[in-house]
C-alpha cells in the first residue's frame, strides 16, 4: 500500500476526491499526511475530519525557498511518504523536493497542457476563446506545469459560459481524472518513456474515453 503525502493551499475539493477514492478503495494506498502552506485552508479540516495527520508549513517563515523544500521534505519523508501529490498546491516546488521524491510528484493543473501553463489556467484558456479546455495530471519536473503528461480530460467552452461557469466544469473533470491517476501509480500500471507516460494493461484505452465521455457537458 502506497503512503500519499498531499500538499495543499487552499478548500481541498481534489483533497476530498483523493479521501473518497481511498476510502472506497479505489486507491491502493494511505494518505499519510496532508500538508498545508496556509494555515487556514479549509483542507486542513477535511483531512482531520477524516483522521488523516495534518501539518503546516508556511512559506513566509522561510528567508529561501530551498529551506522551505527542506522543511516539506523532511515532513514527508517523517510521515514516511513514498508519492508526493499536489493538489492545489500554490507554490512552485523546487529541486530539493524533486531530488528527494524522483518521478514520485505529481500536479493537477486546470488546462490542457502545454497550453496555458501556469496561474489560472482556466481564466487563460476563456479568455483565449478556446472551444475545449479542460485538466491535465502530470508528473512535476523542474519547470512549471511542464513534465510528463499522466491523464488529461476536456470540456466544451459554451457560449453561454462564464469564467466561473467553466471553472466549475473543469473542476469536475479535476475530481474524477486525480485520483484515477493516483490509483494507476499506487498499482504500479505507470512507467515513464522519455516524456510519455505509458499505461500498463487496458487502461489507457477505457480511461481515455471514460475521461472524456463522462465529463460535465459531453454527456
């Protein structure tokens, strides 16, 4: 059984789908901790609701951000933490963490990759004036939103459609596509060659349309 450590900053509804998952079983693993930067994120509460450890680290007391790294790494590897999942997590992580937790990172980002990397991907992608957007999970490496594609997902941008309105559609796609990823790593079905991630077995085919069959608006 896999033991998942969860970085967050903010409500924790990826949080909540991950707990759910584990909980059902869906997920072959633990979450052993939940880390915050901000110690009032409400997925602080989600976790201790459900009995999962929680800590807070919070940026700020750090003059350097390779010390922040070495806080969280130190955290993680004392809840003896072997996958590092950032859901919502608002800050970029840096070389300590990757060094320590080789391949074993991965982020949830609201948009279709490589396009519209970085903050707001949502606002990005509407403002753009995109007929799809969508989710991406993917390993983290050292550049933001850059690394090895897992699971991506897409919805239709309506006319009708406000920022707010796609945000929440996307959202959805987020709860369903994370911790489907999360299960496939935990099971062993990933193996990374060069930038592609191959997926063991027949997942990859029944997840791909699952994905985007299932998804708010393409039903």
């Amino acid at each position: 059984m896999t033991k998942i450590g969860v970085l967050i900053s903010g409500s924790g509804s990826n949080l909540q789908s991950i707990i759910a998952a584990v909980k059902s079983g869906r997920i072959d693993g633990e979450i052993a901790v939940v880390i915050s930067n901000d110690p009032a994120a409400y997925g602080l509460t989600r976790a201790a609701e459900s009995g999962i450890a929680t800590r807070v680290v919070k940026h700020g007391d750090y003059a350097r951000r390779s010390d922040f790294d070495d806080e969280l790494v130190r955290v993680l590897r004392e809840s003896d933490v072997e996958l590092v999942v950032l859901a919502g997590f608002m800050r970029v992580v840096g070389q300590g963490l990757l060094k320590a937790f080789p391949d074993r990172v991965i982020n949830i980002h609201p948009a279709i990759l490589p396009a519209f990397p970085g903050t707001d991907g949502q606002a990005q992608a509407f403002n753009y004036g995109v007929k799809l957007a969508g989710c991406t999970v993917h390993f983290v490496d050292e550049k933001v939103d850059h690394g090895p594609i897992i699971i991506q997902a897409a919805v239709p941008v309506l006319d009708s459609d406000t920022q707010d309105d796609l945000k929440a559609r996307i959202l959805k796609c987020e709860h369903k596509i994370l911790p489907h990823a999360i299960a496939l790593y935990c099971a062993g079905k990933l193996r990374l060659v060069g930038r592609r991630v191959v997926i063991a077995g027949p997942d990859e085919a029944l997840w791909a349309k699952s994905a985007l069959f299932s998804c708010p608006g393409l039903d």
